[in-house]
C-alpha cells in the first residue's frame, strides 16, 4: 500500500502555486517615474492593453518525486502612478510624489494629497500642503485650516501659504490667530537675510502667513497680529512692511510711518512703497517723510520714495525731484524714475523739466520724458511733437507709439501711419496698439492685414487688435492666422490669435472648432492656453484634462540619469558682464529640467550677445531674449518646476508668458519679492556678484556664459 502510495504521488500534476508578488522598484526606478510623469503633466500612466486571449490549457508534465513545486510568474508590474506612490513606504518617496502631484496640477490628485496631510513625517505632510495650495483646489482648505494648530512650524506655516494661494478667504482670521500667537509667544526672531529662506522655524511659519494674508486680501487679521492699539508695528521686520504695503490700506499708515525709520534696508524700502497708496489725505504726514529717503545712500529706499512721491501726487515733491534730475551725482537707477514720477506732477517748471531732458543720452530717460510731457501738458506736447525727430533707440520710438494713443487722433495718426514702415520690427507692435487704442477708421484693417505679418510680434499685436475690435471678418481671419502659425518655431503667435478668437464668443463660428483643434497643438504652452480659454468660455469643459500627456522632447532615459536624480555636483553658471561677473549656483534638486534647460542655452552660446532687456530697480534684472524686446525665447518651452524657494535678494528665475511658458528668458532680483513665490520656478541663486547685478543697466550685453559641473569650465 505504501508503495502505490508512493507511486501515485510521484505522478500527480504539480499543484498550483500562488503568483509571487512584484518586485519593488529601486529608489531611482521611482524617481525617475515621478521626474517624468510630472514633466508630461500626467498623474499616471495609461494602463497596459488587455492580454491576449487565454490559450487552451497545456497538459502539465507530471512532478517527479521529490522535485518541488513550479512557482508562477509574477504578476506585471503596475504602471507608474504619482497618486499610488503617495502611499509608499519610503517618507522621500511620499514627499517627492507629492511635489510632482502639485506641478501636474489635476484636482484627481487632491484626494491622495489630503490624505498625505496626516502623514506622521513633519516633512511630507509639508510637501503635501504646499502643493494643495498649487492645485489651488477649494476642497482642500477644510484639511489645511486644520493643520494650521501643528505643532511643526513647517507645517503650520505650508498650510498657511496654501490657504493664501487657494484662495480661502474664510479662513484669514484663522491665519492671523496663528500670527498673532507667534508673535505673543515671544519666539518670533527675525533670522538675518542670509536665513530668510528658512522654512522650519516661528518666524519662517510667521513669514509665510504674512504673504497669506495679503494673498486674500485681509487687512484685518493682519492687523491685528502685528500692530498694537496705538497703530505701532508690534514686529518690526520686512514681511510686516512688504504685507502692509501690498495691502494699500490707509488704516496702515502709522506703521508704515514706523517702520521708514528701521534700521534694516527691506523693511524700509517696503515702508516707503507702501506709503504711497496711502492716498492724498495722508499727505501731509507722508510726503515729508519720504523726502529725506531722496537725499539718503539708501538706493532702495530712494528709488521707493520717488515713485510713491509720484503716485501721491503732491506738488511739493516737484522741487526735490526736478533736484534729482539735474544733479550729476543721482544715482543712474534713480534718475529715470524720478523722470517718471515728475511727469505724474503738476507745478510750475514741470514741463520745462521735463523737457529738458527730452534729449537725454539714456534711452530710459528720453521715454519717461516724452511720457511725461504728453501727461503734464498734451497741448503743449503737441507743439513740441513737430519738432521731434525719430529717436535713435527702438525702445524709444516703442515709447512713443504708446503715448501718441493718448492724443486725439487727428494729431497722432498721420504720425503713427508713417511709424508703421519703420526699420526695426520691434517698434511695429506698438504701433499697431496704438492705432487700436485710437479706434481710427482703419485700425481694423491695418490690424486684419498685419495679421500675416513675418515677425510673430507684429502677428501678436495685430491678433490683439483684432480681438479688440472685432470686425465681422475677423474671426476666419484669426482662426487661419492660427493655422499659419504652425510654420512658427515659437508658439506666441498661435497662442495671441487663439486668445483673439475666444473674444468673439464661443457662438461666433470657428470658435470652439480652432480652440478644440489647439488643444492638440505640438507646444504644450499653446494646450494650455486653449484648454484656459475653453474653460473661460464653457466652465463645464473638461479640456485641461484632454490636452494630456504634454508632449516631451526628451526621451525616458532624460529622466533616468544621474543628473536629474543625483545630480554628483552643485552645478555653478558664471555671466560675464561688461561690469563685472555674476556668479550663480544651480537649483539641481529643486529644480533638474529648468537647469539643465538654462546650462545647454550657456553651453551653446544661446545667450551670449543677449541684453539685460529689463531692468527694474528694486525689482528685478531680466535678460535671455535674442530680440532684445522681452517678446524672444529659444523656439520651445519647458514646464514649470514650482518649488518652495522663496525670492529673496539675488535670487534667480524663470520669466513666464503663463503657465509652463518657460524657455531662455531669466531674471535675478534685487530684494524679497514674496508675491512670486510659488509662482515663478526658482532655479538659482547669485552667490557673489550682486554688486554687479546693482549695476546692470537697460541693454548692457551678456557677454560669455560659462559652466562649471565639477569637472570642466566651459
């Protein structure tokens, strides 16, 4: 018997064996799916096709004795999916997902960030509320209000900036309680400005609110945080001046007033920013407390005075600034906006000023006159008009057209008509606003015929015009001014006619057809536009949905290599400048494509020879257009990579038309800029050089961009 026993078993089939379970991908294996999924605006990959059909059973070979089970193979892996990776086991891993959740920006990713809110690591439940407030989700403000009684600040101050990104104006007074105990707590320090980048202290969670609050526009809770009854600031630190000044409430003035006098350069130039929406009924006690700043060493808080002694208004700002002009030592930055500020006066020696300057040798200063001359005076403008030669510098007769709209047509037209064959197509754009600005008899067929333009700025002022004025034949116009624009290499033209178009309504015929057909247009940055439009025109529209993935020039081993996991060095980009070298360390980690987009622009001399296109004192330096007119770029665009780096002084960023419009243009920043803050991808930060970066003046040249990656500087 126990032989037959034995016999039957060693020809029994092998029984079946459950399915042994997927291997874990490695850390890079999911790096690279979440880097990739979130350039392609995905939250996960389409799932595998269906397997083919089952074919009919084989007869398993009988087990001989002894051998052990056959095991089964195992199952597929799963797709890559940013929502499930949200639940690994790995805190970075949950982290990072979540980041990538919030760029891709889809509300089917707000569940599982809401979820990662009660993560038990300080830093993912961070990450997660920082990115709801990218989403910008409603659903999401119950959870995050919640978190703001954390006991990280970390947390406490990611739930408040989200608050104020989302929107949720319910719960200001909930922010302002969370101010107001940091600063009755006693552990608000106020870091030096080398820290202030900081995210895990009282005073970063106090920073962040203060922003909050002024994203939702809540003068009141604010308030109460940090001024005490007799209208003194309670804490005496730039984000409370820059909230302030933000929020233009006259109620503010007294702190403002305060806070002019502190000894710390920010705090002083917001004070004086911020005075100058006080309103004229203020003036007395505000105009001479700007004055002094006129005459200071403080560039900053010059340049912020001159332009609130303008905005205010007050006739006895005229003197000083008409000192400011004529003197040899105001400061270059200084003077053209005290150029401008003058021409918002009214006094004696006004005009005769500001003509004065008229002939200036900075392209600036000629700009702001003729402005200025035209507001102070337009009859007299008109006199002086008649002897004015065309301007050498393009920026100036761009300058021009746009004052020329604010006369009466019958002396602005015969003008604007001959400026439209100028040599230089960058002055073409504005005057074909201008003409549209005037409503002059043909302005829409100037604007219908330009539309067919070569230059692609010319196409986008005269697509604008169009939608301005909507001429029955416009929208066919504009619909094949679209198509046309497919030769483009840039996608701005498409994206202006596109825009036009939607102004005629979504009844006007080739409306909804063109902006449906864009959603499939090879540039992501032209998806975007159409699916924003169509969701303007239909709210119901599920386009923003149907315009992914976002098509990807890199292929999938882009995102697999080291320099966009583990980047082995802390890239640097040296600019060299007629005034000196500006030296920039690379946001590897925080922000891997948009560096690498910029160092391959350096490295093949895409910006060399470029200009500093842009320069707002106290504000910003942008540069990285090959056209010299803020209107270029590199032929494509990159996605954005919204991160939590705040802009501080010397800061470096990507410069946007919209969302993910991204390409060569950048600019560093002269001082805190916290209204950019998660809204412009940081992708650097000046690490010597911003003497230099000081200087910069509208049109000095890029001469040579250089890198270094550990290795080689070239």
């Amino acid at each position: 018997m126990a032989l037959a026993a034995a016999l039957l078993s060693a020809c029994a089939p092998a029984p079946v064996v459950a399915p042994a379970k997927p291997v874990e991908p490695p850390f890079e294996q999911k790096m690279s799916w979440i880097v990739r999924l979130e350039d392609e605006r995905a939250l996960r990959d389409p799932a595998p096709p269906p397997p083919d059909p089952v074919p009919a059973p084989v007869p398993v070979p009988a087990r001989k004795r002894g051998e052990p089970p056959a095991a089964a193979p195992p199952p597929p892996p799963a797709p890559p999916d940013l929502t499930r990776l949200t639940t690994d086991a790995e805190a970075r891993i949950r982290r990072r997902a979540a980041l990538a959740i919030g760029r891709v920006g889809l509300p089917d990713g707000v569940d599982a960030l809401v979820a990662l809110l009660a993560d038990m690591d300080p830093e993912v439940r961070q990450m997660a509320a920082f990115t709801l407030g990218l989403i910008g989700d409603p659903r999401a403000s119950d959870p995050l209000a919640a978190l703001l009684a954390d006991p990280s600040p970390l947390v406490k101050g990611s739930a408040a900036e989200a608050l104020g990104l989302i929107g949720a104006t319910a719960y200001a007074g909930k922010i302002g309680e969370m101010a107001a105990a940091i600063v009755a707590s006693s552990v608000l320090e106020p870091p030096p400005p080398a820290d202030d980048a900081s995210r895990d202290t009282p005073a970063a969670a106090f920073r962040l609110a203060m922003t909050a609050l002024v994203r939702l526009r809540a003068y009141d809770p604010l308030a109460t945080a940090v001024i005490d009854e007799a209208g003194r600031p309670r804490v005496r630190w730039w984000p409370v001046a820059f909230a302030l000044q933000r929020l233009e409430d006259p109620r503010g003035t007294a702190a403002l007033l305060a806070l002019l006098q502190d000894t710390e350069p920010y705090t002083r130039a917001f004070a004086a920013k911020g005075l100058g929406a006080m309103g004229a009924a203020q003036n007395a006690a505000v105009v001479p407390a700007l004055r002094p700043l006129l005459e200071g060493n403080d560039r900053a808080a010059a340049i912020e005075a001159v332009r609130s002694l303008g905005r205010l208004g007050d006739p006895a700002a005229v003197a000083p600034l008409i000192k400011l002009i004529h003197s040899s030592g105001t400061d270059p930055h200084v003077r053209p906006e005290a150029v401008a500020a003058l021409g918002a006066l009214r006094g004696e020696g006004v005009f005769e000023a500001l003509l004065d300057v008229v002939a200036d040798p900075v392209p600036a200063v000629r700009a702001a006159a003729l402005r200025g001359l035209a507001a102070v005076d337009r009859e007299a403008f008109v006199t002086v008009l008649a002897g004015l030669d065309p301007d050498p510098h393009w920026s100036v007769r761009s300058a021009m057209a746009g004052v020329l709209a604010t006369l009466p047509p019958e002396n602005a037209m015969p003008r604007l008509e001959g400026m439209l064959a100028d040599t230089d197509q960058r002055v073409v754009p504005a005057v074909v606003r201008a003409i549209v600005a005037l409503k002059a008899d043909d302005a829409a067929k100037i604007a219908l015929e330009r539309l067919e333009a070569e230059d692609v700025v010319v196409r986008i002022a005269s697509a604008e015009g169009v939608g301005e004025l909507r001429p029955p034949n416009g929208a066919l116009a504009l619909a094949e001014a679209y198509r046309r624009g497919g030769r483009d290499q840039t996608y701005v033209a498409r994206a202006a006619a596109l825009a036009a178009l939607a102004r005629y309504g979504p009844s006007a015929p080739m409306v909804t057809e063109v902006l449906t057909e864009a959603l499939s247009d090879p540039d992501w940055a032209v998806r975007v536009r159409a699916a924003a439009l169509l969701k303007e025109l239909d709210p119901a529209s599920d386009a923003s949905a149907r315009i992914r993935p976002a098509p990807s020039k890199h292929p999938r081993e882009f995102y697999q290599s080291a320099a966009m996991l583990t980047p082995p060095v802390s890239t640097q980009v040296y600019i060299e400048t007629d005034r000196g070298l500006i030296q920039i360390e690379m946001a590897m980690l925080d922000a891997p494509i948009t560096v690498q987009n910029f160092m391959n622009l350096a490295r093949t001399g895409f910006l060399d020879g470029v200009t500093f296109h842009r320069v707002v004192p106290d504000f910003v330096i942008q540069a990285g257009d090959p056209r010299g007119d803020g209107e270029g770029g590199p032929g494509y665009t990159i996605r954005d990579e919204i991160n939590q780096r705040p802009y501080l002084r010397g800061t470096v960023g990507m410069a946007l038309d919209w969302e993910d419009t991204g390409g060569s243009q950048f600019f560093i920043t002269h001082s805190p800029q916290p209204h950019l803050d998660a809204r412009y991808t940081v992708f650097g930060r000046v690490l010597s050089g911003m003497d230099v970066v000081d200087q910069i003046q509208p049109w000095d040249v890029i001469r040579k961009v250089r890198v270094w990656d550990g290795e080689t500087l070239r």
